[in-house]
C-alpha cells in the first residue's frame, strides 16, 4: 500500500513542524484541491504568501518568461526584474534605496546590520514582547517570543523586549544607546495585536527625540494586506526601514529592505551580500504581483472584504487586526477550531495561544468571505 505523504514525511523530514494530514494536488485562485478532490477554500495563503491566490497567470507569465532568459546572475551584475521592482516599491514608498535578499528573516537580519552600521557606537535595538522577526540568530534574538529560543542561547547582545503598547516602559527603555526600535506594524503571529495611538505617537516622537532609526517589519500585514501598500503609513508610524518579505516574490522566495537615504549612504561595496537575493525570477513573479496589489480598485477590495468579513465575525467572538490580518478570540482550545474548519473545507491558521488566524488572499469575493464565514459557522457550532 502506498504510503502516505505525511507518514513519509514523518520518516524523511526533520520535525521542526506539526504537519497537518492533507495531500494538495492543486490550487486555483482562492482554493486548494486535495488528492480525493476535496475542495478548500484556503484562508491561509501559505501564511501571507499566495496574496493573489494559487496559480495566477499573471505570476506564472512572468516566471516562465524570465526563465527562459536566465535564472540567476548573481548580484554582481545589475538585473532588470530586481531593478523594475525596486522602482516600482520605492515609488509606491517614501524610501531612497532597496537590498534584496530571499526571505523575512534575512531581511530582518541586514536590516539590523545596517541600523548598527549607521551608528557605529550604537547597539541597542528595541523590540516588543510577542513579536515576530524570524528564526536566525539576529532575528530570532529581536524576536519577544522566550518560547521559540529556548534551547537555543546565547542569543545576540542588545535586545530588549518591552510590552506592546506599553509607551511609558517604551520611553525608559529608549535612550542615546539606541540605534533602533524596531515593531511589526501589527503583531501577527504572535496574536494579531495592533498598535495604539498613543503607542506610535510615543515611537514616533522618541525617533525625533533620540535621533534613533524605526525599523517597521512589514513581511506579514505589508505589501497589501491591511488595504494599503505599507503598514507603517497606514498606521502613520515614521519608519527610517522597512523590511519586506513573503507576498513579495508570489510564492517565489523574496525578501527586500528598503531605507531613507541617510541610511543607504552607510553602505558600500562588501558591507552586506547574498548569493541569490533578489534572484530574476523571483523579482519578476514580485513584479508582476505589485503591478496588480497597487491598483486602487484591488486595494478598495481588500478594505470592502475586510469589513465584511469583520462584520460576520463578531458574532462568533472579539475581533482583532485590520485588513484581511484578522483574528477572531476563541474559547475551545484553538487547535480543535482550526481542524474543524479543515473539515469544512476551509483552513485558517492560529494566533498566540487563543487566536484563529484569517490571512485568506487579497483576490477573495464577497461571496468566499460568505461561504468561508458559514463554515467558521459549523466548525465552532
Ligand atoms: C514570517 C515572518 C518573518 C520571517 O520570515 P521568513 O521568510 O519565514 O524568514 C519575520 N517577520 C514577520 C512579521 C513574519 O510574519
């Protein structure tokens, strides 16, 4: 009898994640099919990826065009995709100049390098508890999660944690060491936490105050998702450098920083580097996303959806997040939830400890949030 893929998994690929007993086939727009052909609708766009859902043919044109060019150069030559998108994001931005690398977490790594090099005698770089920047050393130690690091010290010297939306702790914690504070512009993963008034208006002026960089991490509520390009505008926080990563390379691995100019000015040859970072293809499939996200009547959708779906989910529970980042408190254990959901034909994802997740792409209709909200129904019924 044939295996089946999540026993041979279990026997091939270390267990760094608790896998979930599914066998996709194929996905189309807002939907995953499996191996019996079971239908999905998919609310979790591999994790804020997919924002224009499965097999797009705009992404699959430009990968398959770019292809049959070349694949990869390197980073010591100029590449036309990586340039046309760096163009395109810095004009849709208020930044000077682009650095390219593959994923979030390594975006978040050069950003931090670069707030330390633009300082020089400056270490210390603020950061939140629950958040989330990634699993590498610079990252993982910027990260305000103790749970995801333990085992794993010593982690990088510099970091404090302070509590979210805590601006009083914010203002004793900052000071003239303080190359960076560094936020997600909504704590996604760590419970879909969004930052009060008063809280960016403490960041905001201890930047001025302090002279110290923001960095906003925008790899999951970024690029589109919260109805806006850029979740540090959307909120209005003042960042010197953002960091990019997940829908960026539609579904292709892409990470990107972009900075103010007087942080660029830092930089120069041999400072930083990737072999692959912003690969052609990979900048390309961004490309041909972004020309679509940026659209108003795409970004309207996404705000239309997200009051929607808002809406509909009040009366199962509280309702946190903006965009189409949205959780929804629950009372049943979380787990329990998101399987029942599967079950429905709908998967979602988990936030924090008692958070249900929604990330569905940005391409949804109004009657995918009906459908997906009548199966939230089932499930917790
Ligand atoms: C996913 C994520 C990261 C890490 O990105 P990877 O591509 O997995 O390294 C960092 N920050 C935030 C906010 C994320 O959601």
């Amino acid at each position: 009898m044939k295996q089946s893929l999540l026993s041979q998994d279990a026997s091939l690929i270390a267990s760094t994640y608790a896998k979930v007993d599914a066998e996709f086939v194929f996905g189309k727009g807002a939907k995953l099919f499996d191996s019996k052909g079971k239908e999905y609708l998919d609310f979790a766009s591999g994790i804020s990826v997919n924002a224009l859902g499965h097999a797009h043919p705009a992404i699959t044109k430009a990968i398959k065009e770019q292809c049959e060019k070349f694949a990869h150069i390197s980073n010591l030559f100029p590449n036309e995709p990586q340039i046309k998108l760096a163009q395109k994001m810095l004009s849709l931005t208020k930044f000077s100049k682009a650095f390219f690398c593959n994923s979030g977490t390594e975006a978040n790594e050069a950003a931090i390098k670069f707030a330390r090099k633009y300082f020089n005698d400056r270490i210390e770089i603020v950061t939140f508890v629950n958040s989330f920047h990634g699993r590498t050393y610079g990252a993982l130690s910027a990260t305000g999660q103790e749970k995801l690091k333990a085992g794993f010290g010593p982690m990088l010297a510099g970091f404090k944690h302070i509590e979210w939306n805590d601006a009083e702790a914010l203002k004793k914690a900052v000071g003239k060491n303080t190359a960076a504070i560094m936020l997600e512009s909504v704590i996604a993963e760590g419970g879909i936490l969004t930052p009060s008034k008063k809280f960016i208006k403490t960041i905001n002026e201890l930047k001025k105050q302090t002279g110290c960089l923001v960095i906003v991490d925008e790899i999951q509520a970024g690029f589109g998702r919260l109805g806006e390009i850029s979740g540090s505008e959307f909120f209005g926080i003042n960042a010197d450098i953002t960091t990019w990563a997940k829908a960026l390379g539609g579904g292709l691995p892409l990470g990107m920083v972009l900075m103010s100019a007087k942080v660029a000015e830092c930089l120069k040859p041999g400072d930083h580097g990737t072999t692959f970072g912003g690969n052609p293809v990979a900048c390309a499939a961004g490309l041909a996303v972004l020309e679509i996200i940026s659209k108003p009547k795409f970004l309207a959708n996404v705000r239309e959806r997200s009051a929607q779906l808002k809406e509909g989910l009040k009366r199962f529970g509280n309702v946190r997040g903006e965009g189409l980042l949205l959780g929804l408190e629950v009372q049943k254990p979380v787990a329990e939830i998101i399987a029942a959901c599967r079950e429905q034909g709908l998967l979602v994802l988990r936030a924090g400890t008692n958070v249900l997740r929604l990330l569905p792409p940005l391409i949804i209709t109004k009657s995918d949030v009906k459908a997906a909200l009548k199966k939230i129904d089932v499930a917790i019924g």
